[in-house]
C-alpha cells in the first residue's frame, strides 16, 4: 500500500528520457562525464592529521553498564582520546569513496504523470527503475516544460518509506512560496533509496530491503541518478545544481555535497549530521535496554555494529568507521561542504535533537543556521503551523533557489 505523508509533502517530478530521447526502457550506459569528486581535497585535509573532535564531546553512558561496556563505547565515541585510531578510519573512508563511481544502468520509464505535481505546473513526472552497483532501485524525476538549460535539484526524502508523488508535489508547495511555482524552472531528481519504495499514483519500483544502506549507499544511488539525469536531460545545467534535504534525506544531501563538488548548494531540515552527538548515544542504550525505537536506519545500525560491539563480536574500530562516514559535522571542519549551506533546525525537535545542527555550524561557521522556536521534527508539515513555521521555511527555500540556481 502507497504510504501516506502529511500535509506539506515534497514534491519532486523525474522526467528521465532514453539515450536516443525516446522514454522507453534502456539499457545503455551514463557515460558522458564523471562526478566532480571532493574526496581528493578530503584527502590533503585529512593527511594534516585533523581532530576530529567537537566541543562538547562526552561518552553518554550510564554507570550501570560497568566498565568493561564503558570503556569498549569509549574507544568508539572519544575522537579526541582516539585521535591516531580515527584518522585510520578516516583514511579508509576516504580511500573507499575514493574507490566508487556510482552509475545509473539499466533505464526503465515505469510510469509517467503530466498532473502528479498540480494543476497549473506544466512538465512529466516520470516514475523509472535503475540500478547502481548492480542494486535494483526506484526514483521519480520531474521535468518541466520549459525551453533552455535547466537548473537541477537533487532532493533527498525523509524516514526509510521511500519516495512517493505525494512528497514531490508537497516539495513544489513549498517551492511556490510566496511568488509562484519555481518547480515550473527546475528539474527535480529523488531517488528511493536502495531498499525502499519509489510511487507514482498506484504505480511503483520495490527495492529490496535486504540492499539497505543508510547514509552511505543511500549517496551513491543519489550521485548516481544525478549523473544520469545529466547525460540524458540535454536541459539540465551541470553549473546550477543545488541538494534539499529533510531528515535522513538532509543527512544524504550533505554527504552528497561533501563527495560531489558539483552540488554548488544545500538546504537541509532537520539532518542528522553527527552520529557521535549524546542523543544518537542515548538512542544506543535505549536499543541495549531493550527499548524499542522507531527511526530510520536505527536497525540496520543495531543489528550491523551496535549490537556486535556490545557482545563484543566486532572491535570499536568497525562501528566508529561506520559512524563516522555517515557524519558531515565531522568533515566539515574540511571546508569541502559548498557555500552557501542552510540549515533549519525546530528547537523542539525530539527526533533529531537541536545538537545536530549546531554541530555541523561549530566544524563549519559559514554553515548559515536558522533555529525555529517550537518547531518539533514534523510539526511544520501540520496546517497549524503554516504560517509560523512552513511559511518562513517556504520563503527562506524560496529566496535559496532564486540565488543560487539562477532562477
């Protein structure tokens, strides 16, 4: 059953065409031209031997789990007191991304809409199968209409239910705050997600859940759809090319600037952007006490590392590699992320705790914070809230795409 998102969802049309610009299935390749890769510049910034730490760092665990679990989290969330450990992980990290070049196969347009988006917008909302690294996936791409180079928006969705036209078209609300529909200027990129569900209508790609990757793959299907929209949209401006983000798709978007030189921009909501901050600890000791949590990735995070550095089957060097690639706050400090990158953050929110967004502006101060008083996690997708919290979201979103995709 297509899941159901609440009022504002975001609204994002793929509109993906065949190598010889018919829009039937095809299985040629994006060859055209390679991603701008940050991860050279990442390397020099590394090799100086960084700390990794940020102010206010703190191993969060209670005196109840002895010394034995004390020490073995320690090792996994002390940057500081680990330092040489830590620029291990990192330049294996580093060495891996280096390693990737994520590219989109096997091109199937499954569904396409002219009214997915609302009346009044004027493009094709295509739903379409792909594959990176030989993994099944979904996406929706939409394309307007209009005439001439085109700007591109690499939209990164919310929570682990994948992709939906709902959420595209609640994306083209908040894009049409307050003087029109920018959605009409602009192509829409947003990938499902390995794993997970891509829907148009009653149309859909399944992928399957036992490819799941968060935060880490989930950046190779962004990169990679991005790069065969590129090569197969004649339109679409490889120099305007700008990432929206909310929640665990914030958190993609910004690992996909930090990788990607061509993202020039980002606007997140709400990103888990450090996953060494004292909440993501709490959530840990939670799971170890048998509390059941509902966030995405919590799982596959529990039963890969968190889990097994408990029982002690994988050593602390595993689970901080792991949290540490999926950490932009903690590469910030590299001065790769774009200019500009706007955070907004509800000082509210319980789900993904303030913490985060001030994390990633103490390794970056040019990161340009918004902090809404009361805003929780969803709160500013309520009707309620339209006017306090989605309205200045819509109008800061708004004032982001005129000035930085040309529009």
């Amino acid at each position: 059953m297509k899941p159901r998102h609440a009022a504002i969802a975001l609204a994002l049309g793929i509109g993906l065409v065949a190598c010889d610009g018919t829009t039937t299935t095809s299985t040629c390749t994006a060859t055209c031209s390679e991603t701008g890769s940050n991860v050279q510049s990442l390397q020099t910034w590394a090799s100086a031997g960084r700390d990794l730490s940020l102010p206010g760092d703190s191993n969060w665990i209670p005196s109840a789990f002895g010394t034995i679990l004390h020490d073995r989290w320690d090792s996994v969330v002390n940057l500081s007191k680990y330092r040489v450990a830590a620029d291990s992980d990192l330049s294996r990290i580093l060495a891996d991304w280096a390693s990737r070049t994520p590219r989109a196969t096997g091109w199937t347009q499954v569904a396409s809409s002219d009214t997915a988006m609302g009346t009044g917008h004027h493009g094709t909302l295509s739903l379409v199968r792909f594959s990176v690294d030989g993994v099944s996936q979904g996406a929706l791409v939409w394309t307007p209409t209009a005439s001439g180079k085109l700007p591109v928006l690499l939209v990164g969705h919310p929570g682990d239910g994948g992709v939906s036209d709902d959420i595209l078209s609640g994306l083209g609300m908040l894009m049409g705050v307050p003087t029109g529909a920018l959605v009409d200027s602009v192509i829409l990129v947003a990938p499902a997600y390995r794993g997970e569900t891509a829907w148009l209508g009653n149309d859909s790609v399944v992928g399957d859940p036992a490819t799941a990757s968060p935060w880490d793959r989930d950046v190779d299907d962004a990169l990679g759809l991005l790069q065969a929209e590129l090569d197969r949209e004649p339109r679409a401006d490889a120099a305007r090319i700008s990432a929206f983000g909310f929640s665990r798709g914030a958190g993609v978007s910004l690992l996909a600037a930090l990788r990607d030189a061509r993202i020039r921009s980002v606007f997140e909501i709400a990103g888990p952007t450090d996953f060494f901050a004292p909440s993501i600890q709490q959530v840990a000791f939670a799971l170890y006490a048998g509390q059941s949590i509902d966030l995405p990735g919590v799982n596959y995070l529990t039963d890969r590392y968190v889990a097994p550095l408990w029982n002690g089957s994988i050593p602390a060097d595993s689970i901080r590699t792991a949290l540490l690639r999926r950490s932009p706050a903690r590469l910030a400090g590299s001065h790769v992320l774009p200019d500009p990158v706007v955070a907004v953050q509800g000082l509210s929110d319980s789900t993904v705790f303030p913490e985060h967004t001030r994390h990633l502006a103490a390794a970056d101060p040019l990161v340009d914070t918004t902090m809404i008083a009361g805003m929780g996690h969803t709160t500013w997708l309520e009707s309620a809230n339209l006017f306090t919290q989605a309205l200045p979201i819509g109008n800061a979103l708004t004032a982001f795409l005129r000035n930085n995709l040309k529009i």
